[in-house]
C-alpha cells in the first residue's frame, strides 16, 4: 500500500482541523443572499455523503443550484451588491486571459490589430441606425446625470460598439488603400437584462472581445467571417475549453440586428438537454457603410472614367466570458469544477501524504524538500503547479478541496513514494489512479495532462452527438425534446413557421415524461442551420416537419429548448 491509499477513504472529510468559528456576517444583498442560500442547498434534497466543503445538489436534479455553488465553492466569482455585476476572481480570470492569448494569436495572424473605444456612446450616434437600436433598446444602460448636473444630452453605457465605431471608420477609410481596416477590442459592455441573472452566462456586464472589420469586396468579407468562425471561436471552444460545437448559420429570425447573415456555434448544456449559444461572427454587408457613409472609389475604373463611390462590406464578431459558464457546465461534476489543463490557472497540485504525529520534523522537512524540488522540475517543463503544505489541514480534506476547484492532476508524494522514487496521480475528470517515476516526471505528467485534455473534449463530443437527433415526423419532436435532446428537422426557413414551433412546442408533456422542471413552459427555438448538413433530404419533395406549415424544406435545421 502506498501513502496515498490511506486517505482514499478521506476520513472526516470537510472538517478543517483547528479551525475557528467565524463571526456572524453582515446582511448581504438579495441577489447575494439568493446566491448563498444555493450554495448552501437552498432548501433542495441533498446529496447523501456530500462534504461540507463541497457540493451537496446533484447537477442531475437542479441545474441551476448545482451550478451557483460550483462558482462560488470553487473560487471562480463572487457576488456585489449590483444585481447582474460580478467579481471574477483569479481562478475564473486566468481563464479569461488564457482565451485572450489563444485568439490574439490567430487573429493578429489574420492582421486584425487591437484597439480601445470610449465606454458611452452618444445618444445620436446609437440611434443612427434604427433596426440595430432595436435589437439592443430594453437593454440599453443611460448615463443622465454627471455629478450633481444633469446632462443635456444622454448618454448610453455601450451595449456593443457598431454605432461608436464606424465614425471614426468613415475618417479613416479614405481610400481602397486604406483597405481592409481590422480592428478588435477587449472591454466589457452593459446590456441591462431583466431576466434572472446567471453568473457568466447571463450578466448585465460582461467582458468579450468585439472585432470590427472592413474589406472592398463582399467576397473578402464573407472569407473572413467563416475563418474567424471556424479557426478562431470554434477552435478556442474545442481546442482550449475542450467544448464541442455545431458551427451554423443563424435563421433570418436569429440573425443579429443589421446583419446581412449571422453564423454561429452552438453549444449543448446535457444536464437539461439544452442548446446554448456560444458566439457570432456577422456578415454585416453594407448596411452600416450606407449609414455612416464610408466609402471609397472603384479602384477598377480605367483612367479617365468617373470612379463610382463604393461602400465598404463590413463584420462583426464577439466572443464573450459566457464561454466559461458554457465550459463549466459541459464539464464539471458533483464534487466541483472541472478545469480542462490548457486552460486551467493550476494544472497540477503536489500534496504531501504518509505525514504523522509520529513524523519527526527533521522527516518532515526532507519531505517537502523533496516535493518543492518536484514542482521545479515540472516548472521547468512549463507545467502550473502548486504545493500544498498546509499542516492544518488532513489529506483527505485537501484533496476534496483541489477537486472542488477543478484542478486537472493530483500528485501525492509520502515517505513510501519517496523510497520507491515514484509518485502517485489521480486525474480529476474522471478520477484515474496511476504512478509516474520521479526520473519520468517532466515528459510523463506533460503527456497525461494532455490525455486528460483530448479524454474531456472526446467524452464531451460524445454526449452532445448523442443528444443531436435526426427527426422528421412532427409526433416525435416534442417528446424528443422532453427527453433532453435538440432536433435537427427538415424545414422551411421561414420565419412564422419558426415562430409557430416555438408555440406548438411549449407546454407539452406526455404521460409518463420525466423533464427538466422548466423547460416544458420554454418552447424550442432554431438554434442554427448547421454548416454539416445530413443527408435525406429531397429538394423538392421533403415537407417541412411542422404539421401546419405545409411547405416545402429547404435546409435541415437544429432546434431546441434554448439555455
């Protein structure tokens, strides 16, 4: 028996040895009180044999409150007294900026270069463009007052940056040669949502990255567009975030405010069978060019002709922190988070085991020496790695602890370990036990943290495939849906036959169904035409699924009850 199996077991777990009662805390806002409460079970069944210090709601039985305490047990965010902002701490941030770094890479590649614009917009200037104000007006954050003066005129709180940009493209783009103009941003945006706050996924702030680009031809555009789809957001999800996606466009119903066409990756939340959009790249067209007239001449004109002005195509495209809550609830378990290691702040923790009160100091000394040259080694193979030498705390409860957090590898290193050069590892995706020599430890533990990677992206894969399903008979929809999955059906595309699923799709439970507790009320929406189109379907000839349409289908397209 290694030292590592004698805390298998975890005895006494969540009970922090010579811990002090805390002092009773101050009244927290709702919102926070709400969130707390979750966290604490909020009243729902618990999960039998749960630690106190981790999560007692089975993801499988209430989503929503499962997914409240995971954030806040694992150190991901914490809550302010602004309903809709949030606190991302560092464990959630790193993430962020591991985003930040995997598609700066590929889009200044691409020769997209980064910028900042002002946080307000004018109230002229958002306004300029009617269709795109409409898609934003319930949202919209005004500024009214600076100081104790009014201002004369309002200003908006940015929810996205088309109206403030574009100004300043029509100075710059003073000739074809100014072409293509590429520019991105990160910064963070308000849109003062209504609906029930969910941390990542939901937010009346919320950071992404927003790009804006500008080309000659509808041609360049359009190349654009599909490779930042394609190369950079589904790449980040399935690459980075081990996320699988369907890459589509949107429906004329779904397409963004302005746009001439909206793609999109679609991700899938298991646990209640749901879609959930994950980001959108815009073919803006010429819409916005018209408005705010950027223009250059036809550099084809032979010389002596009359060079017709052109307006410039244009896009958008925006990646946002919902992608964290997107990567969490794919992944993670009933213990906790679970962190893919590309993306993950710490890959690996060293605890040290085997230590007792009979354990002499000068022993206990040569152990952690021993382990704090362990983690230089994997430093120096460019592994995050942390130890954790914390005596006042048993092994059993710091590894539910590092579970709880996600952290990918586990590495427990005792006396026995020691005299047999090796260590012992224990994955936290699916809790794999094994041993690594110590003389193997900067190529071994590499490797595995890059098994554990493509092993969540497969197992991932695997369970949103499963739950995708061909259907074209309308009596099969609905209990389809109820029994989590989303349809792909032979449809019409048009836009009040969608609206008609929509309805005849809510509040529909057969005799017999088990559903997810909200979702029966939510009706299923399109979430995309998929880029990878199944076969079977005739031109010509398919019907469109829904029984009182009557039309033709021109394209398969993937529906769902919608997160």
């Amino acid at each position: 028996m290694t030292d590592a199996d004698k805390h298998d077991t975890k005895p006494e777990e969540g009970v922090v040895e010579g811990a002090k009662p805390q002092g009773k805390p101050k009244k927290a806002p709702k919102e926070k009180q709400d969130q707390k409460k979750a966290a604490k079970g909020g009243g729902k069944k618990k999960m039998e044999g749960a630690a106190l210090i981790g999560i007692d709601v089975a993801k499988e039985d209430d989503l929503s409150e499962w997914y409240q305490q995971v954030i806040l047990k694992g150190d991901m965010l914490d809550f302010t007294d602004v309903p809709g902002c949030y606190i991302y701490a560092p464990a959630s941030w790193s993430i962020w900026e591991s985003i930040q770094e995997f598609m700066n890479k590929r889009i200044k590649k691409m020769g997209v270069k980064n910028c900042y614009f002002p946080l307000f917009i004018s109230e002229a200037n958002l306004t300029r463009e009617e269709e795109h104000l409409d898609g934003f007006a319930a949202e919209v954050a005004w500024v009214t007052q600076g100081g104790k003066n009014k201002l004369e005129k309002r200003l908006a709180v940015r929810p996205t940056s088309e109206t403030a940009m574009y100004s300043y493209y029509a100075k710059k783009v003073r000739s074809h040669r100014d072409l293509p103009l590429k520019l991105n941003q990160w910064n963070n945006v308000v849109r003062w949502e209504f609906k029930h706050p969910m941390p990542f996924l939901r937010s009346r702030e919320f950071l992404w990255q927003e790009g804006h680009t500008a080309f000659l031809t509808k041609e360049e555009a359009e190349k654009e567009v599909m490779e930042i789809l394609c190369n950079v957001y589904a790449a980040c999800y399935e690459d980075l975030l081990a996320v699988p996606v369907v890459k589509g466009t949107k429906t004329k119903n779904e397409t963004f405010p302005g746009a001439d066409y909206t793609l999109t990756v679609e991700g899938f939340v298991g646990a209640v069978g749901r879609g959930i959009q994950a980001a959108t790249a815009h073919l803006l067209g010429q819409h916005f060019s018209k408005m705010f007239d950027i223009t250059v001449e036809d550099p084809s004109a032979k010389e002596g002709e009359k060079k017709e002005k052109l307006h410039v195509w244009q896009n958008s495209w925006g990646f946002t922190t919902r992608s964290i809550g997107i990567m969490i609830m794919t992944h993670s378990d009933n213990k906790g988070l679970v962190i893919p290691p590309r993306c993950a702040d710490t890959q690996v923790v060293l605890i040290p085991v085997g230590v007792t009160a009979k354990t002499t100091d000068e022993d206990r000394k040569k152990l952690y020496g021993e382990i704090d040259a362990i983690a230089e080694v994997l430093k120096t193979a460019d592994v995050r790695v942390e130890t954790d030498m914390r005596d006042e705390y048993s092994p059993g409860w710091k590894f539910n602890n590092w579970e709880l957090k996600g952290v990918p590898l586990r590495i427990e290193f005792g006396p026995k370990d020691s005299a047999n050069h090796v260590v012992a590892t224990a994955r936290r995706d699916n809790g794999e036990k094994g041993s690594i020599p110590i003389s193997d430890l900067a190529t071994k533990v590499p490797e595995l943290l890059e098994k554990i990677q493509q092993d969540m992206f497969t197992k991932a894969s695997s369970e949103y495939e499963s739950h995708r399903k061909l259907i074209t008979e309308w009596k099969d929809f609905v209990p389809t849906l109820n029994a989590k999955n989303v349809c792909i059906i032979p449809h019409c595309l048009d836009g009040k036959c969608e609206d008609k699923i929509k309805e005849l799709s809510a509040n529909q439970v057969n005799e017999g169904e088990t559903v997810d507790v909200r979702a029966p009320s939510m009706g299923a929406k399109s979430l995309c035409i998929p880029f990878e189109q199944p076969e079977g379907l005739v031109e010509g000839v398919t019907k469109c699924t829904n029984p009182e349409c009557g039309n033709l289908a021109k394209k398969w397209v993937l529906f769902g009850r919608s997160y």
